[in-house]
C-alpha cells in the first residue's frame, strides 16, 4: 500500500535506509539532502518504507504544487526492489489532489508507458562506466580531448584534491556569464552547504587544476553514491579554455577511478556545447521521464500552467 505522509511524520531514518538500499538510490534523495534543497517536502511510502517518493512543494496564488529542487537534477520513485521501478504509475496516482500542479523530473530507473499522459518530455544526463581499464576508456576519446589533455601537460598544469568549495564557487560567480545560468545569492550559500555537508560525510571529491605558475584554473565538484559519481558542480576561468585544464581534471578523475565498478554521471546539459564535451569523453546518453499534472479547472489552466512552470523551472539546469 502506498501511503502520504507529511513530513514531521516521516521516519528519517528508515527513509535513509530505504534510499541506502534502493536499486535506483542516489544522494538527490536522501532526507538530508533533499531538507537542504527544498525545504518543505513530503513523501509516498509504501509499505514499511520499501519503496519511496519524495514530494517537494511550494505554494502560490493560494496554490500548492509540486516541483524540481534546484541541484536535484532526478527524484521520482525509489526501491528496494527492482520490480518496484515499474509502480511509477501508481506511484503518480497517488499524489493526494491538493496538489494542484506537479512538474517534476523521474529517475532514469523509473519506467511509465510511452503514452502516458503524465510525460511532458524527457531529460538527458551522460554516463560513463569507469569499469574497464583506463587505457581502454581512453581510447573513445574524442581527438579533441586528446589534444586538450596534451596541451594541459605541456603548459604545465597540474591536478591536487586539495581546494575550498569557495575557490571553485568564485571561479564561477566570475566567469558566470559564460555559463549563462541565474544564480541568486542564496543558491551560492546552499550550493557551499551542499558540499561541505557531501565532505563531512565522506561522499564528496573536489578536483582543481592549477597553471604552471601556481593559479588556480578550474575545479569540480564530484558526489559519490550507490556506485556513481555525479559531477554536481564546476568553475573555472577564462585561462582554463585555453591551457585544456577542464580536460586534463575529468582526465585525472577517470584515470584514478577506472577498473572500479563506478559510473560517471555529468549530469547531463541543455547546453549543446557542455553536452559535447561530456561526449566527447565516451560517455553515454541516458534519458529521464520529465512529468507535468495539471489538476486545476480547465478555464485557468493555461495561465496558471504558464506561471507555475515558469517558477518552479526559472533555473532550473537539466
């Protein structure tokens, strides 16, 4: 039976434990996480939390409505079975009816049939299986990451795991432009938290590339779990597009971690230009069930639909 539960009744600690033992479990989901990312969230469980969905919501215009976390790029339905995967539906059904609009993104584990009427579009992330030898990843490599990689070496940069979150954030915050992502101020303090709380529990690597003459070029910020290794966060300056430094560090990651039985998640772009440079390590496109429920009365639905989306999407990454 799946049931919803509000959050002060969620029991937490089985809610971990169920996200440590899902089939599908990743860091997005666990109470921790997602307390930081969306303060006021409920939750589907079913059973004695063998199998959970998370639910954030923000009201608006006296509506409640269910939306995607900023720095949570999948959520959906997550299990201790693998045939659980396929109760995404019911899952959806049983979002209670308060909600009056839903935009959410599934995970790439959770399946619905092709004409449901619940999917919107679908996302797109890049994986790479780091479990073969490296020599072997490397050689579906692109030749223009091969190059980079090369003149990176030449020019003298190098790769240490010892760097401040803060190095990287203002990296970016002075280069955002070339981003073209809307960060406010509080997305950069969450953003901070995020990583260090990732630190303290073991589950975070931050790479950073330095110039031959010690200055600090580019670094990423990489969260670890359930076998993957999601590349949540990056900055870098203007001298990292030209000495190949943002090669040279996926290089390195890749490099210490091949043979392992690990994925390398770079969580995907809709930035055309980003998602060829995640390809052009190797990786794989993976695709992810995006769903929109529009419960509100016909007559409203297009101006409520548009003001909605437009809140819960405005910076949204994915």
């Amino acid at each position: 039976m799946i049931r919803y539960i509000t959050h002060n009744k969620i029991e937490f600690d089985k809610w971990d434990q169920c996200i440590d033992n899902s089939v599908n479990g990743i860091f997005y989901a666990y109470s921790w996480y997602l307390d930081m990312c969306a303060p006021s969230w409920d939750a589907l469980v079913m059973d004695d939390y063998n199998a959970v969905m998370p639910l954030p919501h923000k009201k608006k215009y006296g509506i409640h409505y269910i939306y995607q976390p900023f720095f949570i790029q999948q959520l959906g339905v997550f299990s201790r079975d693998s045939n659980a995967c396929d109760l995404t539906g019911q899952f959806l059904n049983t979002i209670p009816s308060h909600f009056r609009y839903v935009d959410i993104n599934l995970n790439i584990y959770n399946k619905l049939p092709q004409e449901h009427q619940a999917i919107s579009g679908m996302g797109i992330t890049h994986e790479l299986d780091l479990i073969l030898p490296y020599d072997r990843i490397r050689k579906n490599y692109s030749g223009n990451i091969k190059r980079n990689i090369k003149k990176a070496e030449t020019k003298g940069v190098f790769v240490t795991a010892h760097s401040r979150p803060e190095d990287l954030i203002l990296a970016f915050r002075q280069n955002k432009k070339s981003f073209q992502v809307p960060y406010r101020e509080s997305d950069y303090k969450l953003l901070k938290h995020l990583i260090y709380s990732g630190l303290h529990k073991g589950m975070v690597d931050i790479l950073t590339a330095y110039s031959g003459t010690n200055n600090f070029c580019a670094g990423i910020v990489f969260f670890k779990s359930h076998q993957k290794t999601v590349w949540l966060f990056s900055g870098s300056t203007p001298e990292a597009r030209e000495n190949g430094a943002m090669s040279l560090l996926v290089d390195h990651y890749i490099r210490s971690n091949a043979g392992k039985e690990m994925v390398l998640d770079f969580e995907g772009s809709v930035n055309p230009g980003l998602a060829r440079f995640y390809k052009s390590f190797g990786s794989k496109e993976c695709l992810f069930l995006q769903i929109r429920l529009n419960r509100m009365p016909w007559i409203v639905r297009p101006l409520l639909k548009g003001a909605l989306k437009l809140k819960a999407n405005s910076r949204r990454l994915f």
